[in-house]
C-alpha cells in the first residue's frame, strides 16, 4: 500500500472499505474518481465506476483529456461530462497561527442548559479523562439529565469489551453481584483504573434497568495490531474486524503522530501500527453503536470514552455517522478552546472521589505467582514487614495468582482496613518459609 498507486474497479470493492470505510456510488454512466493513498500522500487510488458498458467504452478513450481533474462522470450514453477538480496547494505553506480566543463569560450555560441544544440527536458523546472524577461526575449528571426526559436511554461504555456483553448485561438486570461482574469482566486486568471511577455511573443504570453496552475490541487484537500492524493478524482473527476502515482523515492522523511523539516508551513501535490500531478501536465501537441502535431504533446512547476519541469528531462519532447518519451532538471535559473541537466544552471544578486502598507495591504476575518486584520507602507493604521478591499466595485467605485477583480484593477494602497477606518467602541456604503478614491499609 505505501508504496503503489491503485485502480479499483467498482465503489463496492472491499479493499476500499479497509481504506475509506466506504465510497458512495455515484449516480452517473460512468466515473473516474482520484484519492489519496492514506498510507502515502504522494500515491492515489482512482475509483472507476460503471453502470453501462456504452458509456464505459465511450469515455476510456477519451479519459487522458482529463488529467487535471480529480473527478470526471458521464451519463450512460456517454454523453454529458461533469468534471471536478480538488483543492492543491500552491507556493510554499505557511504555519499561521489561530487568533486568541476570547470567551463571553456572560453567557456561559450550565451542563443542563447545553443538553437543549442534544434534545434532536441521537448519540451524546461526552468525553473524559479517565483519571479524572470530575470528568465521571458531568458524565452521570448528562445520564440523569437525559433519562430523566426519555427513558429511552442506553449507554455505551469504552471502558468495556465487546466479548463481556453477557456479564454486563447480567449485571444490569441484576442476577449477578457486583464482584462477579467485575471478575467476569475482567475489568482490573484489562481497564485496570479504580472502579471508584465509574461505579457510579454503572449503580444508576443497575438501579434504572438503562442497557449498558461493552463497545471496545478484545484487547489481544488491538495489542497484536499496535505491535505488528492489521497484517500481523491471522485470517481467523481477521473476522473480528469491522468490515469498514476508514485511515483517509489527515487531520486525525496528524494529531495522534504528536501524542504517539510524546511517549518514549512507543519509539521502537511503528507509528503507522499505532494508528492501525487506533482506527479499529474507534471503528469497533463505532460498529457497536451502528449496530445497537439498529437493533433498537427507539433508544438515544450515551456514550462514554477518552476525549481523544471524540474531539473534533474524527474517532468514534464521524465514523458511526457514516455507517447510520444519525444526529450526534460532542461534549468535551475540559481541552483546548478550539473551533469545532465539539459542541460544548465543559470546564469542572477538580473533585476528589472515592478510591480503593493499594498496598503500595510494584507487582508482576507470572505462572499464576504474584511476586513484589518493589516497595517505595513509605509503602504501608514495607512498613508491615514485606520485602522486595516476597511470593503473594493469599489475601485474607484467598488465593491470589494474579494482579487483577489483589484489586478485585482491594476494590471491597476501606482505608485503614487491615489485611492478612500469606506470603512465601525465599531465605538463603534454608527452604522457602511461608509468612502471613498483617497490613493496614
């Protein structure tokens, strides 16, 4: 792909769906239609479209006559040629910046008084730094507010996957508790920020019956994909992917090439796997959205996830549009004063939340072991007697073997609760000696 120009034949051919998430069909005899290769600018991929053989055989020959187009189209005789040519940039490029933006505070609206302008559309995306409490609170307070005028309401979460729908929905309805959602889930292995984070929000849509839908791709495709790139997956795993890819959105590129940058730990990753890998998680739950919503055309979604999957429209919210062109409507916590960043920007004051107890210990799982790699100088671990390459076996006497079992533990804990952890120590020239070690919390 980086390296060729294509000719397609035929809008519904589906190497362009892995390309452009979809093209439409033109109405026309036939059509010739140049875009850019969004693995290399300096490629293209030219789009032919026929509907009649007539006006096929007409225009070819008469196709080099029109080199300076980007779109060319007759009627099926052949006959009426409508030309199109996309905008080139001429002479050098300039970087200019935006003016200073100046904000009204005088006409400043609260979180109630922005939903009026949500009351038509379909899906409300409201944005969030996932470490932020403040954030989570304006999520649960749009939830209430938009329950509380159409009851109607689902909400999509990314902090889920799609392969725990069951267990979510079983929670929900509430024939399992809340430690067997959150094992079955898996969601302190595989999200791993305190619930205390979203419990809120997931207690009121128990309390309400309001469906709540898992909208991420199974973090083993998207990991494989980050590492080795879309080729790198077998043609079983293949079938998990959305149909459609949409990669041609400059814009979006670009700005996840300045936060790809930002991380060292990502300089022996490929950026274009990076981005492969982001683009099927916006995909994936921009399907999950298409698809619920079609099943139950009744209902508005709230969805839930990272700002950066939402601003400018450009991760989840164009991508679901183009599957469904339903009404959307963006609500970022806090960013960048920016045009067309969303529809409205919310600024909360920072808020302290709950947050489970942590036993202060650097921690790594391996063969069903859990050992303590190491204690900062004032871990409460330390302080109680840990040391650095104890063995967790238990907590309270139940079996640890895997970091997520010591959070699930956790999560249920209060500060200055203590606890009781068994654990096997090595000694030098003796056998291993097996130690339980009271910690509080």
């Amino acid at each position: 792909l980086k390296n060729s120009s294509f000719a397609v034949m035929g809008n519904d051919n589906p190497f362009l769906n892995s390309l452009f998430g979809r093209v439409k069909p033109r109405n026309a005899g036939f059509s010739a239609e140049v875009k850019k290769n969004p693995w290399n600018s300096e490629k293209v991929i030219v789009i032919f479209q026929a509907k009649s053989t007539a006006a096929e055989n007409v225009f070819v020959t008469k196709l080099l006559q029109y080199e300076k187009y980007s779109e060319v189209s007759c009627d099926e005789k052949g006959a009426e040629i409508t030309t199109q040519a996309a905008a080139s940039e001429r002479g050098m490029r300039v970087e200019l910046r935006e003016p200073a933006a100046a904000i009204d505070l005088s006409a400043r609206k609260t979180v109630s008084e922005a939903l009026d302008r949500a009351r038509d559309k379909k899906v409300v995306y409201v944005g969030e730094t996932h470490d932020r409490f403040a954030h989570h609170t304006v999520q649960l307070q749009v939830i209430k507010e938009l329950f509380g005028k159409n009851p109607k309401l689902a909400i999509g979460m990314e902090m889920f996957q799609r392969q725990f729908q069951k267990p979510l929905d079983e929670y929900i309805a509430g024939t399992i508790d809340e430690r067997e959602f959150l094992k079955k889930t898996e969601y302190f292995k595989r999200w791993s920020l305190d619930y205390n984070l979203y419990k809120p929000i997931l207690d009121f849509a128990r309390e309400r019956k309001i469906p709540v839908l898992a909208l991420n791709l199974r973090e083993e495709l998207s990991g494989k994909v980050s590492k080795g790139g879309i080729d790198s997956l077998s043609a079983e795993e293949v079938k998990d992917l959305p149909p459609q890819l949409d990669f041609s959105d400059d814009a979006y590129r670009a700005r996840l090439k300045i936060i790809f940058g930002q991380h060292r730990v990502r300089k022996e990753q490929s950026f274009d796997h990076f981005y492969q890998a982001q683009v099927l998680w916006d995909e994936t739950m921009a399907q999950s959205i298409d698809e619920y919503l079609k099943k139950n055309p009744g209902r508005l979604m709230v969805v839930i996830a990272g700002s950066g999957h939402l601003a400018y429209g450009s991760g989840i919210p164009k991508r679901a549009y183009r599957r469904n062109g339903l009404p959307y409507f963006i609500m970022l916590n806090d960013g960048d004063v920016d045009r067309d960043i969303a529809d409205y920007l919310v600024l909360p004051q920072a808020l302290d939340g709950a947050a489970a107890p942590r036993i202060m210990a650097v921690l790594n799982d391996q063969n069903s072991r859990v050992s303590i790699i190491d204690l900062p100088e004032d871990s409460v671990s330390r302080k109680a007697g840990v040391k650095v390459g104890d063995v967790i076996l238990a907590l309270d006497g139940k079996k640890m073997e895997k970091i997520e079992d010591i959070k699930l533990e956790l999560f249920f804990k209060k500060k200055d609760d203590t606890i009781k952890l068994t654990v096997l120590r090595k000694r030098f020239l003796l056998p291993d000696k097996e130690l339980e070690i009271a910690v509080k919390l």
